[in-house]
C-alpha cells in the first residue's frame, strides 16, 4: 500500500527489476493501513488512489494493477475503477465486500458483474476476490459476471487443492476404482491377493493422473 505518489513511485522503483508487476492494494481494511492513508482509505480518495496509478503506469517498466473493495454505491465503485483504468491499472481486482465488512460476512457477487461491463471496452480485465473456497465458486463466479479470473487468499491456505485442475475428476475416477474394487472382491472371494493388489494400484493412481 501507498499513500502519496511519490511513496508508491519510490517504493516500486526498489523492486521493478525483480517482479512481474505492481499491485497497489486499495483494499485493505486493517486500522494501520487506513490510519497511514493507504489500504480502503483511498477509496474515499479518489484524486490520490488515481494519481498513485498514474505515476506508476508512467514511470515503470512492468504493469500496475490495483484491488479495490466495493464504494457505498454501485455507480461509485464502477467510476473508481474506470478512473484507475483511465490512469493506466493494466487490471483491477475486485474484492465484492465493504470496508467494514469482515470474512465471515457474505461478498456481494451482484456488484462485480457491473464493473467487468464497464472495463471490457477500455480491455482492462476484472479480477474476482473473496468467499470462494472451491473451484465450484470460482468457475460460478467467472460464468456469472464475465470477469477474466480470480485472487484466492485465505481460502488458498484452507484447500490448497484450489489450484489443482484436476482434482475433482481425480477424486471421481479413485472413487470408481475403489468401488469396482470392492464389487470385485464381493463377486470373487477366491481372487488372489496379487490380483487385489493390482487394481488397488489402478485406483491409487487414478488419484494422482490429470
């Protein structure tokens, strides 16, 4: 986070060379960020949030983003993030709470759909955040309001299989190798243990294949 321009230029100028991009996180919530004018304290600021934005889209050699949190109103939010759009963020993440909402309290899905309708033409992509904690939410989410992907944290370190693709066909196939197993065994009460063996490693693997 950043409060003044000339912080976030001076900052990400010490690490340019050695990240893909910059991230200004406008979201944050946390009193020691909002205190220090940076996190959600620049959604109230929006001459600053988009100043920070543009010194950095015209001063480094690698892409700025920016994650917001939703604005009091629907059409407050879209203005904010197209002014960021507008001010060079290659991409905006959209975390759907308030600031003065916490993690246990629901995200407010229906507001991104607006914002992912008012960036496709300037073809800055809109990042979902928060409340997705499998896959199944997530690929919902992106199907339901357009938005070119999403920003997992706490979820990451609760299911860590979140970033595996195959997972749930995994899942299926070991479920179906045990059951054919089983059935195997109830059908053939004289099979040998070699033969068990066998199928039992068909099921293990199927576990692990993509």
């Amino acid at each position: 986070g950043a409060a003044t321009p000339e912080i976030a230029l001076a900052a990400a100028k010490v690490v340019e060379g050695d990240v893909d991009g910059i991230d200004v996180n406008m979201g944050c919530p946390k009193p020691f960020s909002v205190q220090g004018g940076m996190g959600a304290a620049l959604l109230a600021l929006p001459d600053t949030a988009e100043a920070i934005v543009r010194i950095l889209a015209e001063n480094l050699s690698v892409p700025v983003s920016a994650k917001i949190r939703l604005l009091p109103t629907r059409a407050e939010t879209v203005a904010f993030a197209v002014r960021l759009a507008h001010a060079g963020a290659r991409c905006v993440t959209v975390h759907c709470r308030f600031p003065a909402q916490r993690e246990h309290e629901a995200a407010h899905w229906g507001e991104l759909a607006p914002i992912v309708r008012a960036l496709r033409p300037l073809g800055v992509p809109v990042i979902a955040n928060g409340d997705m904690y499998r896959r199944e939410d997530a690929a919902a989410i992106m199907a339901s309001t357009g938005c070119a992907g999403v920003m997992l944290g706490r979820p990451a370190l609760f299911n860590l299989s979140l970033f595996r693709s195959n997972v749930l066909a995994a899942e299926q196939r070991a479920a179906r190798a045990d059951s054919a197993k089983s059935a195997s065994t109830s059908a053939n009460p004289s099979s040998s243990s070699n033969d068990s063996s066998s199928l039992g490693d068909a099921g293990k693997g199927a576990t692990l294949m993509p």
